[in-house]
C-alpha cells in the first residue's frame, strides 16, 4: 500500500491480495462501509480495452475473490427494460473508496465507466441482479458473512442487500438517480462557501487573529449559571441530542496528538489560554484535533469534512451506518441483548456501558437510557410481527421492524420536538409535508451540524433527579457524574431518569452552565470546543447568516440591540469582538432573543428548519411518502407518541403525561393511564399466506 497523495489516504499497490502496509483511515473507511475483507485468492486482473486500469493498480485484481474461485457471469435481470440504464452499476469492489479519494476527476474516465454509480453519473434505476447461477448457494453458507465483499458486490440479490424495499443501511440508493446522496462517509454540504484564513484549509483566525479567543468569547459571552425555565422538559434536551445522533457524525483525528498545544503539521487547533482564566489559568491551552478533511480537499479546492452516519432520519444510531454493523448488533429478527438485574439491556461493553449503532450512546446516561428503549422497541415490534405474520422470514421481521421503529422516530421528531424547538417559525420554516422531491438534496449541512444544533448544549442542566413510580425523589446524579457512566440505568433501570428528565423543566439554551464550559469531559470547555469547531470547518460568521436567512442584517453592533434585548450582552459583545462582522455564528445564533414559543432564535430556527425540511423531502423512504406504507398502516404510525412509547418500552410506566416533552407537576390530573394512550394495532401489517 503505497500513499501517492501528499494529503490523504494512497493507491493499492499488491502483489498478492495482502495488503504490505495499511493505513488506519483505509481500515476504518472499510469497516464503516462494510467491505474489509480480504482473501488470498487470485484473479484475473481486469484492464478495459482501452488499456485504463483501476485507480492505482497498474492492472491488479481487487481483494476476494467468488467463492472456490468461480468466474463471474452477467446474468440478465427480468425486469430490464429501456428504462433502465444497464450500465448503472459498480463494477468493482473499491468504487466507493476510489471516490471517496477523488479518483471520479482524477481519473475520470475509468471511474465513470467502470463505477458510475459511486461517481454518481447514473441517470436511471440501478437493478440490482446477481451475476453468478450460484449466488444462492453461497448464500446459504454463509458467503454473505465470510466473503462480504465479493458477494455484496456479486451476489446483492441473494444477500438480500438489495435497494429497493428497505433502507440501506449505509444510506445508498435513497435517491435512484443520484445513489449516493446522504449515504454514509460522504462529504457534509456546504449553505455558504467556506471562509478560510488562506482561502482552503486554515482554520478561521488562526492566522489573521480576526477573532478573540474562543475560550474568552465562552467564558466572558456564553458561561452563566443563571438558568432560565422554558415549559418543556429535560427530556426534550435528551431526544434532540438522540436526533444528533441519527443525523451526523463528524470523523475525528487524534486529539491525544494536541496536547502539546501545537498545530501539529494542522491536525490541531487547541484553544490557547491566558493566566488569567479563573478555570484554566494552569494550563497552556485547550486541546481541540481538527476534524478529519475528505481527502483530496483542502489542497486546491476547499477543505471539507465528513458525515460518518447516514444524513437520514433512519435510526442509524441504534443500527449503525454500514452492512457490517447488522452482524455486530442483529440476531436473527431482534436485536442483541443482555439480561441485567432482570432488566433487558443492549450488549455492555468491559466498562458496563451499552453497545450501539452509534460510540457516542455513554456520552450521557440520559442518551444511553434512550438506546435501551429502543432497542426494547424494535424487539417488542418483531415479536409482534412474527405473532401477527408467522409465515415472515427473520430477515422480513427484521427490515419491517426497522422501518416501523425510523418511521416512529420520524413521527415524534417532527410532530414533538421540532414544534417546540422552532415555536411559531415551523410552519415557516418547515411546514407541511408536500411529498417526496428528488431533487432535494437530504445531505447533513457543515453549518447545521458544526454549529446550529449544538444549541442543545445550552440545555444541559447541573443535575438530574431520579424519581421512582410515585413521582416521589429517590437520588439524582450531577451532569458530569453521568458521562460514560451506563452504570447508574444498569443498576436502578432507566425509568428512574426518564422520569426525573420528564419533570424537570427544560433550560432555555442561551447561555452554557458551568457544569459544561468549566468541568465537561475533566477539564474542558464545550462553549470553547464548539466556536473553534465551527472555525475548524470555515463556517462564515454570524452577521453572513442573518442575510441567507432573510432576517434584517446586522450591520453594527446597535443593529445587534433589536435582535438581542439584553443591553448587557451586546456591550460584551462589542467588548469582545470589537468587530460585528467578526462574530462566530455559533455564539452571535444562540445569544439571540428566541422566536414566540420556540427554545432558539430567529436564525438558529432558520438553520435548523432549513435542514429538517430537506432531511424530510428528499428522503424517498419518508414514512408520510405514499409509497412507503399502506393507507391502513400509516394511520397506524401517525398513532404513535413519545408516551406510547414509555409505555412500551419503559420498565414499569402504569401512568404518563399524555404530552412528553412537556414540563407537569406529577399529579394524578397530569397522568393517564397507558391503556389510554393510543397504540398500533400491527394487524395492519397482517399478510395471509396464499399457497
């Protein structure tokens, strides 16, 4: 394995199918997209007429092989027909890491030819045929588990990896024409061109200084342990970083390379500190690892960073964002278990804390408490399915129960959270559901997810009560006795915290409690990490958002005065960046006056409506699309309710609020019982066998 690209990861250069060197990107890419696997096995090398090889091969074959070494035929599908383009299909097992390096321009012409739907070039329905008479026989002997990259790319129809009925699970072919639109390991999208301080890849103000301090702009703007109430709850908080979840991961480097306070070759850019910090006067900096930039970006085009999780509303934090991961958390039609205390759990790592889709699932007890009930969800689901259909495969039980436990998620996010979140502005913002559009692009925003809506941070709070059945207080746990620690629900359950999140009034987000720019992750500053993420990635400043939003712009700091009420604030303000047009997004977004009955202001709900809109309309599997469920079984889904699902999934809930992300006083008045809360009826789903 030899790196022929000074900036990223390099060519395959083999003389067998081992691989002489790796590099941990490759690995990690591989293994995220469910393709590393390599066999010993030779092959034909294949080079095309015109003499064009494989990015980086000089002729050599791809890793694995078909089993017992069977030549691959092209086997015609029944369905083809002139309406669907032949040609659209990957005809190697490497196109989506080729593309993922830049290989569709700079090698154009193979890659559009020999990998067209990785090139995104496809201008028809990709058909999704096995290649080989025996792909069903392999199948049946586990090829699909051992030789996954051959037979996923050979045999699709037998693996039943097929696109079409269900979602996949890395997010391809969402969009038929164009296949890798808001799949996994993709670029996130750009709202504004980036502003970097050379133009490409300097993070902003690291070397015009154009901006205070991040941990100034925290410490003296954002760090408050004033905390004002808001008339939803705790667990609202909790959902929306659930939400996060599912919606995007941004790779990483090594942020044990940066304590040394250096920008160590750029993979850095710690937060410097000033002897005068009350907190962090000690120390030298704050250290901050860069996210990791596509590679072939940042060189001659802008730098732009990845989107690890599938840009879809898809439950990909609970079943993980690539093929491979099925096998690491699915047994059969449920998922993986494990019986503590009587209580049924996901798998526990040999730090106690719960295993799932998505690493983040410990970052809080509160997030993992919602991992659990999921996972209880969808099995109670597929025990109901094979009930109701007895006939279904596990495989059919699976993907159903899947798709019913996103379309739940969908449901709640935007009939629950968002109108709380947004207030007046969702109607605006988002509004009805007008049908799926192919043409919209559901592709995670760099903006949104380096900045917009990490406004939930502002909502963590102190502490958190447990409370048991009776609603009566029975302990709690400080925010930062929480983290990584699934070991508080493994002992008492997760009803205890749920409750406590249910009638603990929500914080308003614009200010960070110390909890969170003091003491998070030992000694750190969530407020300083988020600034200089979003300088990081280039994001422009605020003043730039007010105008894409269509809000009156903000041309001086007086202008600031009608945005935000507290004079004090936009002196400080002034104080600290002595310049408005030098505002982060990040802070000038949060520190605004939030819109009538809405958590955030005019341009976070601007951002945040922008993305859920598009996440919702260029989704083609959306559980509101008419393709998607029958008219019966989408009454059925349009029953369900955060509430129903404590119900459901919650250890013992006799009694909830019938709203449950609104605050309540635990009173009988303010209770209902659960056999009043709607539920499916799944005899919607019922199929009679036909012989």
């Amino acid at each position: 394995f030899q790196n022929h690209h000074k900036f990223g990861t390099g060519y395959w250069k083999r003389e067998t199918f081992e691989m002489r060197k790796h590099s941990h990107l490759l690995v990690l890419f591989l293994l995220a997209i469910g393709t590393f696997h390599i066999t010993h096995a030779e092959e034909e090398n294949e080079v095309d007429a015109s003499g064009e090889s494989p990015p980086g091969t000089s002729g050599d074959s791809a890793p694995g092989s078909a089993p017992g070494g069977a030549t691959v035929e092209e086997t015609k599908s029944p369905t083809d027909d002139a309406n669907v383009d032949k040609s659209c299909k990957d005809r190697h097992d490497l196109c989506k890491f080729w593309s993922f390096i830049g290989e569709c321009n700079t090698n154009k012409n193979w890659m559009e030819d020999h990998c067209p739907v990785s090139c995104d070039v496809c201008n028809g329905v990709t058909t999704c045929i096995d290649r080989h008479r025996l792909c069903g026989f392999w199948a049946t002997i586990r090829e699909c588990e051992t030789n996954a990259v051959w037979m996923l790319s050979n045999c699709p129809k037998a693996c039943k990896a097929c696109k079409g009925r269900y979602r996949s699970f890395d997010g391809t072919c969402n969009n038929l024409e164009r296949p890798m639109i808001g799949s996994a390991f993709t670029a996130l999208m750009r709202l504004k061109k980036p502003l970097y301080d050379n133009g490409l890849n300097a993070p902003t103000s690291s070397f015009l200084r154009s901006r205070p301090s991040a941990r100034d702009a925290s410490r003296l703007l954002l760090s408050s342990s004033t905390q004002i109430q808001h008339h939803s709850n705790a667990l609202l908080m909790q959902w929306g970083q659930f939400i996060a979840h599912d919606l995007s991961k941004t790779t990483m480097l090594n942020n044990q390379e940066c304590a040394a306070c250096t920008s160590n070759k750029g993979r850095c850019t710690s937060v410097f500190l000033s002897r005068s910090d009350p907190t962090f006067g000690r120390f030298m900096c704050l250290p901050v690892a860069r996210s990791t930039p596509v590679c072939g970006t940042g060189v001659t085009n802008f730098r732009e960073q990845f989107n690890e999780n599938t840009a879809f509303i898809d439950g990909s934090m609970i079943y993980g964002s690539s093929d491979r991961d099925q096998f690491l958390f699915r047994q059969g039609a449920f998922l993986k278990t494990k019986l503590i205390n009587n209580r049924v759990f996901p798998p526990v790592d040999k730090n106690n804390n719960v295993v799932a889709g998505d690493d983040r699932a410990n970052i809080f007890v509160g997030l993992a408490s919602l991992h659990v009930l999921y996972l209880r969800q969808h099995n109670r689901i597929a025990a109901t399915l094979q009930r109701v259909n007895p006939h279904w495969d596990q495989e059919r039980v699976f993907h159903e129960s899947r798709k019913i436990v996103g379309a739940m998620i969908q449901r709640i996010t935007f009939t629950e959270y968002l109108p709380k979140v947004l207030g007046v502005a969702f109607e605006e913002r988002i509004g009805a559901y007008p049908g799926y559009d192919p043409n919209t692009d559901p592709s995670v925003a760099n903006e949104f997810t380096s900045c917009a809506f990490r406004f939930g941070h502002g909502m963590i709070q102190e502490f958190y009560p447990f409370l048991n059945e009776k609603f009566q207080h029975v302990g709690g746990i400080p925010f930062n006795d929480g983290m990584f620690k699934s070991t508080h629900i493994l002992t008492n359950g997760i009803d205890p915290l749920i409750r406590g999140l249910m009638t603990l009034p929500a914080k308003m987000p614009q200010r960070l409690t110390p909890a969170v720019t003091e003491r998070i992750f030992g000694n750190s500053d969530l407020g300083s990490i988020n600034i200089q993420r979003g300088r990081d990635h280039g994001v422009p400043p605020y003043t730039v958002w007010r105008k894409f939003c269509g809000l009156p712009e903000v041309k001086d700091f007086e202008d600031l005065r009608a945005v935000i009420s507290n004079q004090i604030v936009v002196d400080n303000l002034k104080v600290v960046y002595k310049h408005v047009d030098a505002i982060d997004m990040y802070v000038g977004s949060l520190l605004e006056d939030p819109v009538k009955d809405a958590l955030v202001g005019p341009t976070l709900a601007c951002i945040i409506g922008e993305q859920f809109k598009r996440t919702r309309n260029g989704d083609r599997l959306w559980y509101e699309n008419s393709k998607v469920f029958s008219g019966d079984q989408l009454l059925q889904i349009k029953k369900i309710t955060m509430s129903r699902v404590l119900c459901d999934a919650g250890e013992h809930f006799p009694m909830v609020p019938r709203k449950a992300f609104s605050v309540f006083k635990p009173t009988a008045s303010n209770l209902v019982k659960c056999e009043e809360i709607p539920d499916i009826d799944y005899n919607a789903w019922k199929e009679e066998l036909t012989v």
